[in-house]
C-alpha cells in the first residue's frame, strides 16, 4: 500500500489515545481532534506547491518561498469533517474550503449525496479531503468520485482512524488518491463501524446520539 501513509509521530498518537478513551467529554475530544489535525497537517502538506515571494527582513529585501495556499482546497465530508477541518484551516489559513454532505444509509451502507459546494476553477487546484474515519470507504469513495467530475490537479484523503476493509475498497476504487491516517485499527463490525476504534466522531465532536 504504497499510497498509504501512517502517521505514527508519538504526539499524534498520544493525543488519538486520548480520543479513544470513551470517558473523555466533547469539550476534550474537540480539542484534541483539532490539535491533532493540525500535527497532520505538516504531513499532508510536505509536497505542497511553493512559489518566491519577495519580502523586506529588517536588514534587506529577499526573496522567499510560500506554500500556494490558494491553490489548495480542504474539502470537509459532512459533518465530522468539520472537526478536521478547523485544525487543518490552523496550519494553512489561505487554503479554500469545499463541503460535501453525505449520509450513510443504515440499510445498505452505501452513501447518499445531500450537499455539494466547492471554490471555482477546481481544475488548478489540489484537493485534501478530511473526515475522521475511514471505515467501509463508501463516503470516502462517493465524495473522490464526486470531485473528480471537476478535475482536480490531485486529491489526497486524510482520516485519524482506518481499518483493511476501508482502505481495499478505497484503493480499488481510487489507486491514485494518498491516503494520510493515524492508525489502521483491526476490522470493522457487522454495523460498519471501526473496532477498536473510537465510536461514532460525529457523535462525540458535537455532543449528540
């Protein structure tokens, strides 16, 4: 899995052990998430476009290299992408923002489009899209699906939490999208959801059931 990328730096994950702990409240686990959005974001943006600006130090001018933030698009998967997002906005303030509202029907699993609203001239642009988990990759694989109809220069996708289900579909379906994550937890359950992961992210970032 060449295009899989684990980050395993020790801050990252401390902070996802701290998540995982079920008695940790939402105020905690908000917190944690954004800082740890903003320790992967160093990562995902290690290969970022830089283009020369010239600046004036207080000795003379030169010339100096900035990421091209607007060429960069965070694209949050509705709703617990935006936990993701505000960490990764931290990082990379200039990037542009895209959302795309999808649902997982409890039925079939498969995900069901609702909202769709990105920057314009998404053809000159490098997309990373966030959410939390990736766990049967249909939401993963329906929004990389969606994006590509506007052709983007590259997509990457970061998730705190992975399983090998979730990253064959999405290596199936996406060879060519990076894939950034925390941790490749062990399998998924009959009900979708990540073991021994970290419950439902949603859920616990914004306090509902």
């Amino acid at each position: 899995m060449s295009n899989v990328h684990l980050i395993d730096h020790p801050l990252v994950q401390h902070k996802l052990s701290l998540m995982r702990n079920k008695e940790v409240s939402t105020n905690s686990f908000r917190r944690l998430l954004n800082e740890l959005a903003m320790l992967m974001a160093y990562e995902v943006t290690r290969d970022m476009p830089l283009h020369e600006v010239e600046i004036e130090t207080p000795l003379e001018t030169t010339r100096c290299q900035v990421i091209d933030g607007k060429k960069l698009v965070f694209v949050s998967i509705l709703r617990a992408g935006t936990g993701i997002l505000d960490g990764m906005l931290s990082v990379v303030p200039g990037a542009r923002v895209g959302h795309i509202g999808l649902y997982r029907d409890p039925k079939t699993l498969t995900a069901v489009e609702y909202y769709f609203k990105m920057p314009s001239e998404m053809r000159e642009r490098d997309v990373v899209v966030v959410d939390p988990m990736l766990a049967t990759g249909n939401s993963a694989i329906a929004a990389v699906e969606r994006l590509k109809e506007l052709g983007p220069r590259s997509i990457k996708f970061v998730c705190l939490l992975t399983c090998p289900e979730g990253l064959r579909a999405m290596q199936q379906a996406h060879p060519d999208v990076q894939i950034f994550t925390a941790a490749i937890d062990r399998e998924l359950n009959e009900h979708g959801y990540i073991l021994p992961g970290l419950g439902d992210a949603g859920d616990r970032i914004f306090g509902t059931k």
